[in-house]
C-alpha cells in the first residue's frame, strides 16, 4: 500500500495484522475496579462493524457523522469507524447544553448521530431541528424511541473491512475549539494531520510496545487522544480510566503498570494536597515502573513540578503545547531533560517551527513579547465554513496562535497570555499568566485566575480569583502582602476567593470569570 494510502483507519489495521492477540484498550471504571478489555484484532473488526452499520446507513464519503459520547472502548470503536467510511468524525464536548450541541451540528450538518444514553434528553429537545440527520444510534442500555441501539446493531453487524478509498490529504475530522474566548470554531482536520500527530507525539515521549497509557482527559477534544496516539502508532496499550480522583489513578497506574500519564494541573494539585496531608501514600502502591509525567492545556507553574519532584525525583517529566488548530500538543514541546526550563513551553516540536511577530506580522527581537506562529504537517486545513476566521490565522503556511510569548537567550519559548486576554492598565500591559505563575508559588493557594477589571482612571486593574487549598486559609491583605514581590503595575488591586472554573481540558474559563465578577458593573472607583 503506498504512502498516500496510509490513513489513520489503516493504523488501525496494521496494529491488528501485527499484534492480533494483544490488549489494545482496557477501560476501567474506578469507582469499583470493573475492567473490559478488547485486543487489536478486536478493536480494527469492531470499527469495521461500525463502517458497515453507517455504510448500510447510506453514510458515505464526505459525510458528517456527529459522534457525543464519553469516554469509552465504544468511543474509539465508534471514531474509527466513522473515519473508515470516509466521513468525517465530529466529536462534540460531553459538557454541550442541547443549545450548544445544536450549533455544532448547525455548522456541521450531520447525516448520523452516535451518542452516550446520556445525552439522549438534551437531543431529544432540539431533534426536531437537526434536520440533516437521518439515523441516530444510542450506546447504552435506555434507548430513546427515535435512536436504534449500537449493541443491537453491532452484534449482527458485518466486521469485512470497507473498500472506500481513502487518501492521506483527505478530511478526517471536524473539531470545536473548547470556545473560552468565544463561541467554538469547527476546525478541519486531515488523515495528514492524524498521522503527524502519531509520530510528533511518539518523537516527544519514545513511547514503546512496553508502555502502559493511562488516559484521563476527554477523547472529543485533540489533547488526549493525540497523546495516545504516540502509544497507538507503536500498538502499546492505554488504560482508559473513568472517574478521577488521585486515589483512582494510583491505583491504574499500581494495578495496570502504566508507564505514562498525561495530566493537567488541577489534578496533580490535587494528588500533592493528598500526598502531603498523609492521605495517600506512595507505599500503598506500586509505582516504580511509572516513567514519564507530562503535561499542558496551560501554563505550569515550576513550583508545581518542584513540589512534584519531591515526591518523584527521578521521573521524567516534560511539558507539551499545542492547540486545536495544530492538531492537538506538539507544535512546542519542552522535551524531557530540559527541566531546568520548567515555566517555558519549550522549543519547536519535531519537524515545526516557528516565529514570534509583532501587530503587523513583523518578527520581534528575541525577548521581546510577541505572537506566537508555527509551521508544520499539523496546521488544520481551515475553519470550516468559515473563509474571514480562517484568512486571519492562517497565512502563508503559518498559523497565527493568539498566544503571546517571548523566546530567551537559549531559544525556549515562553508564554506570556492569550492575545485577547493581555489586562491593559495604565497603558502597561499586564499578561495575567505572569501574574497566575507568580501566585502560584503561595503555598495556600490551589489556584489562581487574573482579570481585568474595568477602571475609570486606568482603563483596567488586575484581580484575581483565588481558590484555597482545603484546610488552609488566606486573606486578602495576606495575598495582596505577598503580591509586594511583582512591579507595582502589575499588582492585584482586587482579591476574590471562589472557584476557578476549568473546561475538561484544563484550560482557565475567563469568560464565566468575567461575567460572575465583572458583569455590567460600571468601572471600579478606587
């Protein structure tokens, strides 16, 4: 089969023919150790069985089928199989109001609909309409009268692989950006961009046939499962983990072997609050063959890892970044052994590069904050339907991020903000993620959020929302005492103790932020 042919179902088949009997995906529900598992012949005749339900279905070629599910082996199955008719796969946020989930497929224009019993009511509520679709089929136990049922349909289903010719430029899938800024943009993906992120991922982490993935994250989203797709191109396992609690992930890691995790920090947060109040104790399990913790979806804060490697000095640890328009982390990695770089999210990934410009396009000198662009086998083809969104950040190959960053004298890249999201005050500018980095060196704090907040005199001050870590207490003079090692103009002028909201992928929800704190409260008069 040449080159052009080798798209991401067919992956899929060569794990099958070289490792037919070995597990592929285990899944395990935490909250009582209940395991499934399917080997990679399993896996690749069960995605066939799905391509031929959708085939029989009338979905062909260039189809949209909308795929709203949590985690799963059926998750997988069902992604696969939809990439292996030649449609394209649209995996929708589990956390999609119906409203949300209705303007997804108002852009997308499905003609199938494969989702969780779960999501069942919120479709049931806008069905009538999403026009375009013809067939729904639930996964579950509870279906609704308007869907067929995946376990029914599949247990007479047909596993003969499909002849649909697929090619490596063809689209693959069609991707919401997690919306944190603004209303969620359909980005198409290729079997080209797939196929990048398998081996820029597995370049990163040198993941083997050995390695154990435990994956946490949403699948929907390009984070996670580009991630696992460095285990996939090598046939390794991944332990599909459901429910996340520190306690939980100690025990897939002790109990399946996992050799890698990726995480966010609130969760590793949480699993050093644990470590460190005794309630978990790393004797209880078994840990030793844990080789690699890496992490992303926002900046990390060094003390974080410091702290970390009190518990784990001598594993590995790096840093990847990425977004949804480069096919997920990769695009800038920090690499493992660079840990003396911990802040930064490091250099270009493999085979990317990059520029950093200012306003006009103009590449800034090094040190200085400007726009982060990259260039690789990665960058979506565009925003789908979209020609304005998609002129703006693609241009000339490159991909305009909207993150700020500046690049040290070494060459590693460092995030300054989001480009909507820099606090001008004063006429300074003020990248919250510094003022973010800063506190989370106070050891009460959990979390930490910087806003602008609308001033009369000044145009903005900073606040920042503040989330105590459980047992501990903090005021606001005691934050605003320690907030005296920042330049006087970046300071919080304004505390506020709540909880800092996330999306599943770990990312910082400004925009609930600044409607629960700032509204359309007039400009602060201090």
């Amino acid at each position: 089969m040449s080159d052009i042919h080798v798209h991401i179902g067919e992956m899929l088949a060569r794990n099958a023919r070289m490792y037919p009997n070995d597990i592929a995906l285990v899944e395990r529900i935490a909250v009582d150790k209940k395991r499934t598992e399917i080997t990679w012949k399993e896996f690749d005749e069960k995605a066939n069985q799905f391509a031929n339900i959708l085939k029989n279905k009338g979905v062909k070629k260039g189809d949209k089928v909308a795929h709203w599910m949590q985690n799963s082996i059926d998750w997988l199955v069902a992604y696969f199989g939809i990439v292996r008719t030649g449609a394209w796969v649209v995996p929708l946020n589990f956390r999609f109001t119906a409203e949300e989930m209705k303007y997804g497929a108002d852009v997308a224009e499905p003609v199938a609909f494969v989702f969780d019993e779960e999501f069942a009511q919120r479709i049931a509520s806008v069905k009538d309409q999403l026009t375009t679709v013809k067939s729904y089929i639930c996964v579950g136990s509870n279906i609704p009268a308007f869907a067929e049922s995946f376990r029914t349909l599949m247990a007479k289903a047909d596993s003969t692989p499909l002849d649909t010719e697929i090619t490596f430029l063809d689209p693959c899938g069609l991707y919401f950006t997690s919306g944190t800024t603004g209303q969620p943009k359909p980005i198409l993906l290729t079997h080209h961009n797939m196929a990048n992120a398998c081996i820029v991922e597995n370049m990163h982490h040198r993941q083997t046939k050995d390695d154990v993935f435990i994956l946490l994250p949403p699948l929907y989203h390009t984070g996670a499962k580009m991630h696992w797709f460095g285990h996939f191109i090598v046939g390794s396992k991944a332990i599909i983990l459901k429910g996340i609690s520190p306690e939980w992930t100690f025990e897939a890691i002790s109990e399946e072997g996992g050799t890698v995790l990726w995480s966010l920090v609130p969760w590793i947060q949480d699993i050093l609050i644990k470590l460190d109040s005794k309630e978990l104790k790393l004797s209880d399990y078994k840990l030793d063959q844990w080789r690699i913790l890496h992490m992303g979806a926002q900046p990390i804060p060094p003390a974080l890892i410091k702290h970390w490697r009190d518990y784990f000095p001598t594993m590995q640890y790096d840093t990847s970044f990425g977004l949804s328009e480069s096919t997920g982390p990769g695009c800038v990695d920090l690499r493992i052994g660079n840990e003396h770089k911990i802040g930064a999210i490091g250099l270009p990934g493999f085979n990317w590069e990059y520029k950093v410009v200012d306003d006009d396009g103009v590449i800034v000198p090094k040190g200085a904050p400007g726009e982060l662009c990259v260039r690789g086998n990665g960058v979506m083809r565009e925003y789908y339907k979209n020609p304005e969104a998609t002129a703006k950040t693609l241009r000339d190959g490159w991909l305009f991020t909207g993150d700020m960053v500046r690049v040290d004298e070494d060459g590693f890249i460092w995030i300054v903000d989001r480009k909507k999201d820099v606090i001008i005050s004063g006429g300074e500018n003020v990248f919250p993620a510094e003022i973010e980095d800063f506190l989370h060196n106070n050891p009460n704090i959990k979390d930490v959020a910087a806003i602008g907040i609308p001033h009369e005199r000044l145009g903005e001050i900073v606040g920042v929302v503040i989330d105590v870590v459980p047992g501990k207490t903090l005021t606001e003079e005691e934050v605003l005492k320690f907030c005296e090692g920042l330049m006087k103009y970046k300071r919080p002028r304004k505390v506020f103790f709540g909880e800092v909201p996330r999306n599943p992928t770990g990312k910082l929800e400004k925009v609930k932020l600044r409607k629960k704190y700032i509204g359309m409260e007039q400009a602060i008069k201090l």
